[in-house]
C-alpha cells in the first residue's frame, strides 16, 4: 500500500529505531532521553496501584479530556485562570501531535530553534508544516532572527523548550523570557512551550514559563515522564479554553482518551506528601552524575571537542571537530557506548554542527566514567582531532 | 487561532459530547457503546495490579510496537504467519486513526458501509478521504453495490465491521466474507476489518473473520474495551509486517508507544485461566438483556418502528417512521432516556433512514424496561407513527 505523502517525508525516529541496541548487554546508554530507572517512584505508587482494583469506575470509558480529579487539581496546581483549561495526553507527545494536527495546514510556518527536539521535527513533519530554523545561542533563540522571522515570515506557532533544551542543555535567560513572550504578543505568534525537563534544575534559581508572560499567547506542554514514569504515559496541555476545545476534537479521533487509571495513579502520587522529595532526591542524583560525567568529559575529550555547562535536565551537547557523526555514533555503538549525532536534531538540508547528545541520567556515576573512556577513543579514531 | 481545513469540516462526536448529560442522575442510558461497568473482570486484574510495582521496568519507556510478551502472547494467540506483526495502540480507535494517517491522503476512496461506525467516519473525515458509501443489507453489504464500486472507483481502503456491526447490529454471512475477500483480493482493496464485538456472539455460529479468507490483503483491529475494560484503552492491529511498519513510524510521532503497565495488566488479564468464563458470563448476561429489551420494544412500539434481532454485540438498530432524529433524541434525553440519532452514523449530505441506536448492555433488566417506556412515550410524541 502506498504510503500518504506527508509520511513519505519522514524519518523513523532514530532514537526509537536504536533502543533496542542500546539496551542490548552490556552496552552503556547515553542514547535515550531515560531517566533513571532505579529511582522510579514506585514505592510512592504501590498503594496506588493496589487500590485501582476497589474502584471499578476508573475502568469505563471516560471524558476524552482526562479524568476529572486530576484536570481540577492541574487547575489549581498551575493556577489556570477561568478561561484556560487542561487536556490530559498520553504523554506531552501526543499534545504536541494533536497541536499540529488541529493547528498546523501543510505550508503552515512553524519556528523551532537549531537544533531541535526530533520528536517536534517529527510531528511537524508529517503535519508537512514548513519549519523556519533560528539559531540558538546561550541563553536562548536568538532575538534579533527571532524578530525578523517573526515580522517578515508571519509564522504561526514557534515551539520552545526553555528549560534545559533537548539537545542542547541550554536555559532560557530571564530576558529572553520575557522579550519572546512580547514578540510572541506582538507578531501574534503561538508559543508552545514544552517543560518535560523544568523541575529537573540542580543549580541556579529556577525562571518564570514563558508563557507567564503571555498566558493568553501560548500552549503549555508537561510531561510526567521525567519526574514520575515515562512508562505510563502522561501528560498534559493547558492554556486558552479556545485553543484546548480544537485539541479535544482531535483527541476523540485520535484514542477517544488516555488511560483512566493510569490518571488517576499518577494524581495520588502527585499529591503524595513525599512526592516533592522524591524530586529532590532525583535532582541531587542528576546533579551528582552530571558533575562527575562533566569532569570525566572535561578531562579527558581530545581538544576541538566542546560542550556548555548545563543547570539541570538530561543533556550535554558536545561539538566535535569536523566528522561524519552517523560514522561515530555507529562506531560507539561497536565500542559498546550509544549516543545520538547532532544530525538528527536538524532538518533534513540544514547545516549541521557535527557533535553528540548525550544523556547522563540514566547510567551510574561508573557506568559514566566507562561511557567516556568508550567514546573518547572512538572520537580519537572518528574525528579529525588537533 | 485557526484550525486546519481537515478540522474544520469534523463535528465534534455527538456521543462522547452528550456522555456527561447521559451519566446525569435519573437518566438511563442506551447511547454510549459501554460495556456493564459492573461486570468488569476486575477481580481477574486485582493481583496483576498490585504486583505492578514490583516491576519498575514496566514503568521506563519501551518499545513503540509494544510489550514484548503481550506482541509475542498475540502472535501465537491469533496464529500470525512469519511474515505478519501486531502494534498494540491507546484502543483500536488509535489503530484506525494510524492507518489513516499512514495511508489515506486528501481525496483518496474509503468504503463503508452507510451506517457507519461514528469513530472511522471522524478518523476519514480528519483524514480528508473521498469516502464511498455501499448500503448495508441483513447480512452484509451489498455485493453488487460494492463489487460495481471497487470495479469503477478504484479505493483504497474498505473499513469493515462484520460482527455485530455497530451501530446496526449485522452480522455478515460466511457467503458475503468469502465474496469481500476475493473482491479485496481482486480489486487490491485493503479490508480493515474492525472486530470489537467479536467475542460477544450469544447465540448463532461463530464465522471466520473476513481476513482470515484474504490475511495479506487486510489489517484486523482487536480491542479490549468490550471484553476485558475500556478505560484501560487497549487495542492491537495486525498484518503484513510491511504494513504495520509505516503505523509504528506514525505512533512515535503520536504518542511514542501506549502505556506499558496497562499492557502488561492486559496480558496477565487475557491469560488468566478465568477469563474464558468471564467472557462466557459476559455473553449471558447480554443475551438476557437482549432478549428482554427486544421482547419489550416488540410489545410496546407503535407502529411503522422496526429493528432486525442482533446475534450478539451491544446494538439494536430501531428504524422509525418520519421524524427529526435529533429532535427525538434530544426529547428522549429531557424523558430521561439518552440515545443516539441515526443522523450522526452516516457522512454529511447523505439520505439517512430516521431510526436511533440503542445500547442494552450498559442498563440492567429494570433499567431497560423503563428505558423502553420512557422512550416509546417520546417517539409516540415526536414520530408521525400510524
């Protein structure tokens, strides 16, 4: 059967395509976006889940924008004002994907930073939307590009991750912040703000959502796959009640709702009193994991290799001296460490930064020490080093 | 913000929208297709449930196709050829919606038969197809009809559900599955045949699924929702592995993968040594319903109302005399009874034969004979019955 044009165009996820591989014994991950297994908060969640076989009701079908408990609690939770409403997704994922598909005409201009997450390029992508690439820069999108994308490409959504960017790491300062949502106003441009990684800060003062600047402006997208399980699934899309309405329609069609009890598991561990010390814990282990990979990395990676401090989330983004970051990242797979090339990041055509991705939150501190002497001597064999 | 032309033209659906009124205190409700929420399989689950959390691996991101024990469970389960796979989705409404969007571009022919399934008219229309309706008659779509539209209009897809077909209530002859596999097979029509209601046959001869007359020329959707519970959202698609791949690519952008407990409280659910007898229990009490709702309606509705007797499933198909469908319903609803116009099972612009669709398994005994009365005061009222 021939495939629809829009699918035609797009990649399998590269990162999906891998897991498998890089699951496989005795090869170390820094390849998936996984948090740490080990410190799941399971024991948070046992009662839970022992307790869904006493309520019946949780098993019928329900209301398409999630159950009822939970949408009043993320109301109070973020504080929505009367006009703004929740639709609870099987993951964030699913909410950017009914935002293209209710949103997003082929053509249609949708604004990303360079690089992106793939799975925004994906979702995009198959809407067949037409993505206009700014440049990222240290603390966050470029705003003299941004400015002029803005006012001379009259784009319809520009889709951001402030908060420890995939790929890159990199945060948002307090004046980007603000100075985006006032674009955002100006030129009538839907912000869509993606925060699976906000709660995941070990250092520095955490910021204000963008959106906070511009409530009525954006869509806000968070996950529960970073700080809870991303096995579940959850997660969930807030913003103008207008803008929730359209994505409800698509969900009906889509999977008519996401699973009741799984909702209703994830509101008692949310609400659990030790729930806000379970982050913690995964913070100050995050932290301590990135600190020693850090070092490791900074120690040992042959010069012309490069990365930015991070103040939390998942990911460093290392640059590379000049290379074929396919050839390296397969070469690490053969020396038993798996990474991401900087090229799936990108659209297709764009020019590329040669580096990797690489996550450090779902292997130990010794695991990390391993992964970087693995990848250090395929850099050495890959890449023309200095 | 605007909506995509595809979104523009769907109707929200008129089910899941007055599900909140039909679960109001007083009302009985024949509208939704809900399975008894009292007759969950809930103790079979209960063990399940509770050893989830002595499993944090099924809580970590897994594979887009699924849990690997619950693919492997339906492969042998559903005797799946060397060369065929399953992807379990969020439901069999989210396997629909990815063959859609992996298949079906603007404009391309889908054929179903009028009424329609209410969810694939939404998943096509979403998907801008050209679809072609065929009539339905007691056991199966018109042949001719059909054979005339695979000869001369060249579809793409037929979507198909030849078990106690919702919202009618047909169950295709052997006859009528052997002829539509070899016209998909002739006319290189790919049958999606959607079987929800399969396992709830109580009485009659269970008959060979259509694909099982042509297995490469179709993709069968199973769903759970009937058998074991709905809001669990499960649901798996099968076929040529050539076919299910494109879907796996699209769900990575949807949603990444369904979720892994449920899965795995799926698997342990359909394994149990008492889910036979459940379903078996399931059968009977639908059929005493059944039997009871339709011994009602025959001695209590007026003249020029009309319903075919159903073998098994969730529906009775009444026809009626001249009226305005919705008026009806939506007078049914302020009497108490909720139910669903014939209107909405059928494209827009289409000639409809004014009836409505009655669930009986979701109301006990009791319920239903109220249920009937209620509802022939309201269509003595509003239908120009003799």
């Amino acid at each position: 059967m021939e495939l629809t044009h829009a699918l035609q165009q797009i990649q399998p996820s590269y990162i999906r395509e891998i897991l498998r591989d890089a699951q496989a014994p005795g090869v170390i991950s820094l390849a998936g976006g996984l948090p740490d297994g080990d410190h799941f908060p399971i024991a948070l969640m046992e009662k839970s889940l022992a307790s869904l076989a006493q309520n019946p009701a949780l098993f019928q079908y329900g209301q398409t924008a999630g159950y009822g408990p939970l949408l009043d609690y993320f109301r109070s939770q973020f504080k929505l004002p009367e006009h703004h409403e929740s639709l609870v997704c099987t993951g964030s994922q699913q909410a950017l994907d009914l935002i293209a598909r209710a949103y997003v005409n082929p053509s249609d201009k949708v604004v990303m930073e360079a690089p992106s997450y793939l799975g925004a390029l994906q979702v995009f992508g198959l809407a067949q939307a037409n993505i206009v690439s700014v440049s990222q820069q240290a603390d966050g999108p470029n705003l003299a590009e941004l400015e002029a994308c803005f006012a001379e490409q009259s784009p319809k959504l520009f889709y951001a991750v402030p908060d420890f960017h995939n790929p890159t790491g990199v945060t948002w300062s307090l004046e980007v912040r603000q100075k985006v949502a006032q674009l955002c106003q100006q030129y009538k441009v839907t912000l869509i703000e993606d925060v699976p990684y906000r709660e995941l800060r070990f250092t520095g003062e955490m910021l204000p959502l963008v959106s906070s600047f511009c409530p009525d402006q954006a869509l806000v997208l968070r996950s529960y796959s970073k700080i809870a399980t991303p096995g579940m699934r959850m997660g969930v899309v807030s913003g103008k009640s207008e803008w929730i309405a359209p994505l409800v329609k698509v969900k009906q069609s889509a999977d008519l709702h996401s699973s009741i009890p799984m909702q209703a598991v994830l509101l008692d561990l949310i609400t659990h009193p030790d729930f806000p010390s379970h982050i913690e814990k995964l913070r100050v282990l995050y932290q301590e994991r990135y600190l020693s990979f850090a070092e490791q990395l900074q120690a040992k990676l042959p010069q012309g290799c490069h990365f930015n401090p991070v103040e939390g989330g998942m990911f460093v983004w290392l640059t590379l001296p000049e290379c074929d970051d396919f050839a390296l990242a397969k070469a690490a797979l053969t020396n038993k460490v798996a990474v991401v090339p900087s090229s799936v990041f990108y659209k297709k055509g764009e020019r590329i930064t040669p580096g990797l991705r690489l996550n450090f939150t779902n292997a130990t501190a010794e695991e990390l020490v391993s992964a970087v002497e693995r990848l250090v001597d395929v850099i050495k064999q890959e890449c023309k080093t200095a």
